[in-house]
C-alpha cells in the first residue's frame, strides 16, 4: 500500500482532531477543575494551603513529567493503545480518590494514578493531529486544544453542583466515570505511516542483523517499530538515539528553557484564582463562574489564534505571536492582586484566559515547527515533560507565600515576572539569531569568499559547522552564480 506523500489535511484528520479534543476535556479540563475541590479538601481534613496545593501540583507533574512515556509507548505500541491504557489509570485513580482518607492518599491516588493515566493520552493524541495537519496545522490545534477551554467551562459549574449535591466523595466518583470516556477517544486514533517517517539507519542496514529478504521492507518502514522487533541492542540504541536527536538543536533548547519558566507562571493561578476570589468576597457560586468565563473564552483564544496564524501574513511570524501572548499572560498576573471584586476580576477572567488559549494552541506548532513532524511525538513528550517540575513546585510555592505573607501579592507576582523573562528570554534570542544571520549574509556578500568556499571544502565546513540548518541555506547556492561573477 502506497504512503501518503504529505498530511492529508483533512478526512479522518477531523476525527483526529475530535478524538484530541475529546482528550483535553478528559485530561486538562478536569486537571484545572480540581481547583474547585480545594476548599473542600482544606476544610475537610484541616490543612494550610501549602499541603493541599501539592494534590493539584502532583497532578500536573505527573501528567507532564511521564510524557515521554506516552511518547514512547505511542510509537512503539500503538497510541490507541496507550490512550485506552491512560483512560483506564486515570478513571481509576479518580475512583480511589472518592474514598481517601488522607491527603496522602489522595497525593497517590488523585495525584501519581490520575496523573499518570493523562500522561499516557495527552502528548499522544497531540501528536496524532501533527500528522494528519500541514496547511491547517494551527487552526487544527486551535479546535482540538479547545477542548480545555470548553470542558473548563461546563465543567466547572457542573464539579461545583456535584459538590453541593453529592458532596466532594461523590463529584470525585463521577468525575471518574467520565473520564472512562478517554478509551472512546483512543479508539478514533487511526494510525498514520508518511514518507518523511521512512528514515533508515543505512549502516546498520548493512550488517547481518536481520535476514536480506526482510532488508528491502526494512527500508520502506519507519526507523522505530520494526527495530524493536527485529533488530539487536545496537540498533535499538541508534533508533532511540534519532528520535531524541532535537534535543541538542539550539532552538530547541532555547525553547524548552523559555517552556520552564513559562510553566512555572501560569500553573498557579489555576489552583488560586478561586481561593483568591472567595478571600476578597467572592460568593462559591461567582468564584466557580470566574473558572467558566475563563474557560469560554480560553476556547475563542483557541480557535482564534490558531485560525490567524495559519493565515499567510502571520504563518511566518508565529514565533512572536506565542511569545507576545505569553508576555500579556504574564502581565495580567501582575495586575491581579489590585483586582478585588468581582466586576474586576470578571475582565481578568477575559483577558488570561484569551491568551492562556492562545499560547497553548501554539506550543505543539512551535515545536513542530523547530524538530519537524516526524519527531513531533517524542519532542512533545520532551515540552511536556519539561512542565512537570515547574508545575510541581509552583503551586506549593505560592502556597507557602500565601501563608507566610498572609496575602496572594507576592505568588502573583512571581508567576507574573516568570511568563513574562520565558517571553523575553525567546524575543532576545531571536534578536540575536537575526544578528548572525546578518552577519553571515554580509560574509557570503563576499566574492573571494564565495569561491574560496566552493573550491575548499574543509574551510566551508569551518565557516558553516556551528550554524544551524536556516543559516546554512545562505550558503547553499548555485555554483553557477559564482563562476558568473
């Protein structure tokens, strides 16, 4: 059967792209709704908010921190496989949660079981709409990462009726019997084989590891599942070597930097906006309102933001795009604590959750756009991973200023000064990627140059051997254009 030479661009994509969005109602949207329970949680078994922040931040880091652990069994398994395994872990530690008796175990439970069965979907079905999506790569994410914002949004309510109905054993109970719905979603995820997966380790291809009927498929098939099977310790170790090979890519680092920071500022404002709202004189019913509006218009940043850059005037400049709605996130966290009333806090509600939507839809089509997407799965697994520490210690932190400052002033601020260094750490090093690049053009705007770089190769790849592949092309130009000159 012949591979499709590029993504498809639509057909099943869209169903792709239902079942992800199904995934982020069932992973993201009840992450942040757990929120909702913290109260709860803290009147119920009497503790500070710096004990009963480590329930959500577990959840976050565990979620994050096992990423590349869906990354791993998606392409070597199956991702529909491994998001039916998630949904099954992640139910079932929701279910054990309705009945903890500590905050213990509800850290194991609600936290490590919960978190590890969203780890298993996430990044995976993330990964599945790359493949499926060139031309409408971003707007594709924009409707399938929607799904946070609008599972946020009846969710949030929802959780709070449950809570005042069945009380918060029961809402945790039913939370888990939703959440089953993730094995639905991973049996949409239709598995898809590209030319550009058809990578080969040709020297290895020369040995005798495998028998030569079997040589010429090999070559036809991606680098990574057949190896498993087939191939010995060595080979495995170069397939698992090349899809990790991003990770000494400069803009990858740069990235995966600005993604520490950027993590660490945004994740506490989930756990305390409802707190902070109800401690300014917030009614329950209000303050689980402000997560609504949040949610609904963290869908419009979705959809928004992933349809205008896909647009041909920015296609080109969504690396600013991300970063400018990164740096707006981070200065509404600063105007956060001067908000405290209600009308107030409803347009802060408007304008972070905007952006949060808009930055999130951009992150997997940055990363994309950095490793390609034939790596796209396991440089997901990697950003997300990269969230999980940030997302572990930024709640607790904040937590602990709470109770030490006996205010929510200094946790704000710090998550606001965060986002905005990651906005501006990715701004500097772009400047000065745009200075080499200039640079460079100034070098080859030199004939001698020029030629002597074509007649010796050994000084070209002096000249060449730190640039990365963009800076290279300046170079790459027709031997005919010199000997014309």
């Amino acid at each position: 059967r012949a591979r499709p030479t590029g993504p498809p661009d639509g057909g099943w994509g869209w169903m792709i792209v239902a079942g992800c969005f199904l995934v982020t109602i069932c992973t993201r949207a009840v992450t942040r709704c757990i929120s909702i329970f913290f109260v709860e949680f803290q009147a119920y078994f009497g503790q500070d908010y710096a004990r009963t922040a480590w329930i959500h931040s577990i959840v976050d880091c565990a979620t994050m921190l096992c990423a590349p652990l869906g990354s791993l069994i998606s392409n070597h398994v199956s991702c529909q496989v491994g998001i039916m395994l998630g949904g099954l872990l992640a139910s079932t530690g929701l279910i054990l949660s309705s009945f903890a008796t500590s905050l213990e175990h509800l850290y194991l439970s609600l936290g490590v079981l919960t978190g590890l069965g969203f780890a298993l979907c996430y990044s995976p079905a993330i990964a599945m709409v790359g493949k499926y999506f060139n031309k409408r790569k971003a707007l594709a994410y924009g409707i399938a990462m929607s799904g946070s914002g609008i599972g946020t949004f009846i969710l949030a309510p929802v959780v709070q009726l449950l809570i005042e109905q069945f009380s918060w054993r029961g809402a945790l109970l039913i939370l888990g019997g939703f959440v089953l719905n993730l094995c639905v979603c991973g049996a949409l995820m239709r598995p898809i084989s590209l030319k550009e997966d058809c990578k080969t380790a040709p020297e290895f291809l020369e040995q005798n590891y495998v028998p030569e009927t079997e040589k010429q498929d090999l070559k036809r098939m991606s680098i990574c599942s057949p190896l498993i099977k087939l191939w010995p310790h060595e080979c495995l170790c170069y397939c698992s070597w090349k899809e990790y090979d991003f990770l000494l890519m400069p803009g990858f680092m740069v990235l995966a930097v600005s993604i520490l920071f950027m993590a660490y500022g945004c994740s506490p404002l989930f756990v305390y906006l409802v707190p902070y709202a109800l401690s300014v004189g917030v009614s329950h019913h209000q303050a689980a309102f402000l997560m609504s509006i949040l949610g609904v218009i963290d869908i419009i940043g979705n959809i928004t933001f992933g349809w205008l850059t896909d647009r041909r005037c920015l296609k080109k400049h969504r690396y600013f795009c991300y970063l400018f709605a990164v740096g707006m996130d981070g200065l509404c966290c600063l105007f956060l604590p001067v908000l405290q009333s209600f009308p107030l806090l409803v347009p802060f509600s408007f304008t972070f959750g905007y952006f949060d939507g808009a930055y999130v839809t951009l992150i997997p089509v940055m990363t994309a756009d950095v490793v390609g997407t034939s790596l796209l799965s396991s440089a997901l697994g990697v950003v997300y991973f990269l969230h999980a520490i940030p997302y572990l210690v930024s709640p607790p932190v904040a937590g602990w200023l709470v109770d030490t400052t006996g205010s929510y002033t200094a946790s704000f601020l710090l998550c606001g000064f965060s986002m905005i260094f990651s906005s501006a750490l990715l701004c500097f090093a772009r400047l000065a990627k745009k200075i080499k690049r200039t640079h460079l053009q100034s070098l080859t705007g030199n004939t001698a140059l020029k030629q002597h770089v074509w007649t010796n190769g050994a000084i070209a790849y002096s000249v060449t051997a730190e640039l990365d592949q963009r800076d290279v092309e300046f170079l790459a130009v027709d031997r005919n254009s010199f000997s014309n000159r």
